[in-house]
C-alpha cells in the first residue's frame, strides 16, 4: 500500500512540478523592456479592437401613421450587427390599403469587407502577440543567438503596421457608410408608403455607435503600436548591429585622418 501511495503522490507532483519549471523558467523583467511591454499592449489592444467591432449591435425604427382610420399607428424596429450585411436584414413596411397588410424590405448596403478584415487582424494579431511573448519569455536565448527570428520578427511587424493602417481606414469608412444607411431618415426614405399621401412616417431613435467608434480608434492606436515597435524590433536584428559596426570603422579612419594632417602641417 505504501508504495502504491508513494507512486500516487509521484505522479501528482510531476505535472506540478513541469509546471513550476515552466513558470521559474520565465523572464518576467522581459516585460519591463520595450520589446516585451508593447508587446503586451499590443495584445491588450487587438483584443479591444476586434471584440468592440464583433460585438456590436444596434437597432434603427421609424413610425408610420396611416391616414386611413381603420389601422393604427405601426412601429418599425430593425435590429442589426456585425458583420454588416444590411442587405439581409429584413423588416416589414405597414401599408395603408385594405388589400395588404405589409410587405417585406430589406436594409441598403453591404458593408461585411472593412468589418472582417478589421475583426480577422485583430485576430492574428492577437494570436502573434501571445507567440510573440512567450518566444520573449521563455526562449529568449534562442531568439537573440539565432538572427533569422529577429529578421522574421520585423518583417512581420512592418507587415502588420500596414495592414493596421489599412484595417482602421478601411473601417472607418465603412462605418460611416453604415451610419447613413441605418439613420431613420434613410429608413423612411427606402420606404415608399412614405412618399404617398395615404401616410405620415416619422424617424425613430438614432442608433448608438459608441462602440463601433472605439472599435476605429481602437484600431488606429494599434497602427502607431505596431508602428512603434518597429523601430525596438529592428535594434535585435543583424542590420542594426552592422549600422554600428559601420559608423564605428568610419569614426577612427577620419580621426586618423585628422591627426595626419596635423602632424604634416606641423
């Protein structure tokens, strides 16, 4: 029974103790360097990026008031969201005759293109960062002694400051193109019971974009993140190092210059 118990409580303490090594084998003073602190705001902001555009959802309405006595006062909710396809959404329009009661209408506009590639960035982003960090923390011999992942590491990061700046341009645009198609104005503009006489339609309550405005400043802060980083990054590659290496042959070969001209003038 005892060594029974003893093998028990061996295989217990052996995934712990993996794990301590895991954790004892971090460099955590990583993170106080440049390197490894934009790194972290980087991840914190793709999060914030991708999770307020993915997350969002609004609602748009109108009112339509018949003339005719017999029906009522109808009331239009639309509600709609990522990924933007407008055009999909569906409502019912009243209308004010005795033959019919509604008919189906769909919002202008598809505005999915900005919005996914925006959420997807945000998404490798993310999943870089982590991989990123953890190259940082727990191997980061392996990432100084080998020049070929400081190489990757900028190409990437240049890479990702574009595509930052494109995203976030993009997106912008698009939301406000999708402010205007989801204004109750442009409802009952689309609306043709509203141009008739037999109806009087007014516009409902603004939808609240809040989030999918952070969602763009989101995204620009991370282009100046990234775009910041570059120039951290490109001090670990062999390009910097033989910048220096450059500057410091030039500087004694114009000093030894200098003195020999002296000694020929004396």
């Amino acid at each position: 029974m005892s060594s029974t118990e003893s093998t028990g409580r061996t295989a217990d303490k052996s995934p712990r103790q993996q794990v301590d090594r895991l954790l004892v084998g971090l460099r955590w003073r990583r993170l106080e360097e440049p390197l490894g602190f934009i790194k972290v705001l980087q991840w914190l902001f793709a999060i914030f990026a991708f999770g307020a555009c993915g997350s969002y959802s609004g609602e748009t309405g109108a009112m339509v008031r018949c003339n005719n006595e017999a029906k009522d006062v109808s009331s239009i909710i639309v509600a709609f969201g990522y990924p933007f396809r407008l055009h999909r959404i569906q409502y019912e329009m009243p209308l004010c005759d005795e033959e019919s009661t509604s008919k189906t209408m769909h919002l202008m506009g598809d505005f999915s293109a900005p919005a996914e590639f925006f959420v997807t960035l945000g998404i490798f982003s993310f999943f870089y960062t982590m991989a990123a960090l953890v190259l940082y923390l727990r191997f980061h011999n392996l990432y100084t002694e080998n020049k070929r992942f400081p190489l990757v590491d900028f190409c990437v990061t240049v890479s990702f400051t574009f595509f930052w700046l494109v995203a976030a341009a993009a997106w912008g645009k698009g939301l406000t193109d999708v402010k205007g198609a989801t204004r109750p104005s442009s409802l009952t503009a689309a609306m043709s019971v509203c141009h008739g006489e037999e109806a009087v339609c007014s516009g409902g309550a603004t939808p609240s974009m809040g989030l999918a405005n952070i969602s763009v400043l989101f995204g620009f802060i991370n282009f100046f993140l990234w775009a910041g980083n570059c120039w951290f990054v490109f001090k670990e590659t062999p390009w910097h190092g033989q910048d220096q290496g450059q500057d410091q042959a030039q500087g004694p070969s114009e000093e030894s210059a200098a003195e020999q001209g002296a000694v020929e003038k004396q």
